[in-house]
C-alpha cells in the first residue's frame, strides 16, 4: 500500500507528511539499438524528479533516482527490474519502451508486488495491478478514429485490417 501511496504521489506531484526515502528506479536502455529512443525518457524522468525536489519533493521528501541501463537486451530488462526491486529496494519503476521488455519484466514486478509505470501505447490483452499502462491500447485509438470516419468524414463503408501476432515454434515444434 505504501508503494502505490507514492507512486500516487509521484504522479500527481502531491506533497504531504514525511516518508521514508523515496526511491524511482528508471529502466530505460542507455545502450545498444533501444538508446536513441530510451535515453531521451531517461533525460526526462531525471529533469521531472529534479523538478519536483526544487519544489521539496514528494510527502516531504527527496525522490531518489536509481538508473539502470539494460542495453537493449529484452532478457536483462528482468533481471534490472530485479536489482532495482531487491537490491535497490525502489518503491516504483519508471520504464520500458517495446512490448517485449514490458512482458519480461511482468514476471518479476508481480513476484515481487513491485510497481511499473509503462510508458507507451500498447496491444492490449494484458492487465496486471502492478502495472499502469500509461499509454492507449487499440480500442483507445480506433474507436475515436471510427467515429471520425463516420461522424466528420460521411464515410458509411470502410474496412479495419488487423494484423496476427507472429507466433514462432518452439524448439520442440521446430524439431518435430
């Protein structure tokens, strides 16, 4: 409950009674082929946190960033989403950029009950109370862009394709 107490807080950038130290592990690759993209959140999640402790930080306290770069590397995204939980002891993460590193990293924030604020729209299907998806899911953006099509366009007949999820064999399919 604490942990949501603050992430709460974070966001909302409310200042109350003291807390603990409030760390922010921030899991965005610094390196590798995801750094052009993710070192930018990075940038961004260090100038917000700086902000917010000019202005005496959240619940009294100073926010902590603990930064991690994970190197683009969708299996080590766990394992630093591991050491910012335990080793750490963060009260919140800040990250992730692809849908593959977010499903890494589900496991181990609902192992541990940590939490993840995941940053970027993403495909739905998936719900876990240790994650706030930040971003829209499909339905988010296609029924406003269907109702656009119908109600300002005048266009009565249209079609939406739907691309299949690639799903490769395992190796006991491939070897069989």
């Amino acid at each position: 409950m604490k942990r949501f107490l603050i992430a709460s807080a974070l966001v909302c950038g409310v200042a109350t009674q003291a807390v603990a130290d409030i760390k922010v592990g921030i899991l965005h690759s610094l390196s590798g082929t995801m750094a052009i993209s993710e070192t930018t959140l990075k940038d961004t999640m260090l100038m917000l946190i700086d902000q917010q402790n000019a202005k005496g930080g959240v619940l009294g306290e100073k926010i902590v960033p603990v930064v991690v770069d994970p190197a683009s590397n969708w299996p080590l995204f766990a394992e630093k989403a591991r050491e910012l939980l335990t080793v750490h002891k963060v009260d919140v993460i800040f990250g992730n950029w692809t849908s593959v590193s977010r499903k890494s990293v589900l496991p181990v924030v609902e192992e541990l009950n940590g939490l993840l604020f995941y940053p970027v729209q993403y495909e739905g299907e998936e719900s876990s109370k240790n994650v706030f998806y930040t971003g829209a899911a499909p339905n988010q953006q296609a029924i406003p862009a269907t109702d656009y099509f119908l109600e300002e366009l005048g266009v009565e007949k249209f079609a939406l394709f739907v691309r299949n999820r690639l799903r490769l064999p395992t190796d006991n399919q491939q070897n069989s």
